[in-house]
C-alpha cells in the first residue's frame, strides 16, 4: 500500500511524496525525472517494502516544482544548490528514526532525480551507504558530451527549447501534444515493452495540469545544455574533479536504447566514481522505470544486498 503525505523542510518548501514500509526500518529514497512525478516508483515502493526484498522504508517525493510540492515562481530557484538543499533536508528528516539517522541504505535515481543524486552523493557522501542511478548522466561526462558531441548535442536539442520562457504553455498545448512524443518516440504506446496505456496518461494529465514551470525552469537554471550561437551552454562550463567525485558504491542502470542520452555517457565515468558497476539493459530504453520495473528491482535488489 502507498502511503502521500506533504514533507515540510525546515527552509520552508513542502514536498509532496508517497510512501511505503514501515518507519523505523532502513530506507530507500527515490528521485523521479522530467516529464515524471513520483508515481513511477510505486511498484519499487512496493517490491521493497516487503520484508522478502529487505522491508525497507521507501519514500519517493514528487522534487520541487512537480504535482503538489513547492513550486517557486523564480528560475534561480531551480538551480543545482536549492535542489540540493531539498533532498539533503529530506533525508535528514526520513532518517531520523532509521537505524543510521542521516543515512539512507541507498539513494535510488532516474533522469533529473539522477542529476540531483549525483550531486547530493558527491557534497555529502555521509547521506547514503549506496547509490543507484537509472540512465541519468553523472555531470562530468555529460558535459564533455554536450561540449564535444554532435551526436549528443543533437540529442539533447530538446534542452534549449524546455529552457524557453514560453515552453510551459506551449507544452500545455492540444491535450500536451508535444510532451507525449518524449514517451511515444521511445515505444512507449507500442512494442514489446508498451507501457503507455490510457490509465497512466490520465496519471500524467493530473500531474502536468498542475503545472509546467517548475519542470521546465530545471533546464532554464541549468547551464549544462547544448551551445547555441547565442549560448555557449556546456561549453563554458567547468566542473572540478574533486566537487564531481562520487566516494560511495554506486550501481549505473543502463537502457541502451535511450535515444536522449547515448551509452558514450558511461565512458570514461570509472574516473570520477571508484567503486562502480555498471549494468547495461538491451532492449530498455530512457523509461526503463515503466517498461522493466521488474528487472530494474531485480538489479537493486541484488545491489543492495551485495
């Protein structure tokens, strides 16, 4: 059974988030990406929650901006430090009655969620014994991709258009006809791992009506896009080793049909991650949370337990 409650944070956002397991029990938190809210992890709240697969207390909240959490009007308050600020709170608030208060048993991660969780495990490592990341690049090899890439600043040209002003409203056009494509272009409503069926669109529906800013204002703060003539993006940035460093065990979950972000994202990514193992999924794609659900918890679970 999901459990939704509103988590306020002691700097004043509230996180709406859903829930599973008993508190008091080690636990897993979970970061969704764009265009997704916190129902995607249901059946992994689920799966882990059951003492068979660890009886772990599992949370997932929908990140700042998504569905009903805080939603600030202001770009800046998209940007990497605020962000970070939210989910460091939040652990230290859903740990507090865990057997390692401060600590979750792994920080479990996809798409943005998974940019978030790179950063939070590379500024306070302490927050987590482990790491799980779901076809989310760690920044330091996108931003060589973005900046060196034809292949991935191709890819990634949907970044500078959600940057826009007017990307909100424009996606809210028609019934949210140019979001749907981000799911349909990957066999999402056809194929042997179709997973778009009408009841999860209505799922999506409720939660974009509730807004699109907040989600498009996390490509408008971040400066890691494809340049432009106008936007050097990824170009000017530069990111230190020692800031990008990721010291905790981390496991990579790899859809290698992600047609958004390439596989050439894994290489070189053993540099800034020591302790890393990488699994590589034929025949998932970016929505491996959706179209794999079971092998995606088979991989953590052994993970976790490893």
């Amino acid at each position: 059974m999901i459990d939704t409650f509103q988590q306020t944070l002691p700097h004043g956002i509230t996180l709406s988030c859903r829930a599973a397991g008993e508190r008091g029990r080690p636990v897993l938190l979970f970061l969704h990406g764009f265009p997704e809210a916190a129902f995607v992890w249901d059946a992994l709240l689920a799966h882990f929650a059951r003492p068979e697969n660890g009886g772990y207390r599992c949370v997932a909240p929908n990140l700042r901006g998504y569905e009903q959490s805080s939603a600030p009007t202001e770009v800046a308050a998209y940007r990497a430090k605020p962000l970070v600020q939210d989910l460091t709170a939040l652990i230290d608030v859903i740990t507090q009655d865990s057997p390692t208060p401060g600590q979750l048993a792994c920080l479990i991660a996809h798409d943005w969620g998974g940019a978030l969780a790179w950063s939070v495990a590379a500024q306070r490592p302490s927050a987590m014994r482990r790491l799980g990341i779901v076809n989310a690049p760690h920044p330091a090899t996108f931003q060589r991709e973005l900046a060196n890439s034809p292949t991935q600043q191709a890819s990634s040209a949907y970044m500078n258009f959600l940057a826009r002003p007017d990307a909100p409203a424009l996606l809210a056009e028609n019934d949210f006809a140019r979001l749907w494509p981000f799911f349909t272009n990957m066999a999402a409503d056809s194929g042997p791992m179709a997973w778009l069926d009408d009841a999860t669109r209505d799922r999506y529906r409720d939660v974009w009506r509730q807004g699109l800013h907040g989600p498009c204002a996390y490509y408008a703060a971040s400066p890691l896009r494809p340049p432009t003539a106008n936007d050097p993006g990824a170009v000017a940035v530069q990111l230190p080793r020692e800031r990008v460093t990721v010291k905790v065990p981390t496991l990579v979950v790899w859809g290698l049909g992600d047609t958004a972000l390439p596989e050439a994202l894994l290489d070189g990514l053993d540099g800034f991650v020591p302790d890393l193992r990488i699994e590589r999924v034929p025949g998932a794609t970016h929505w491996i949370v959706h179209e794999q659900p079971q092998q995606l918890a088979a991989l953590m679970g052994a993970f976790l337990s490893a």
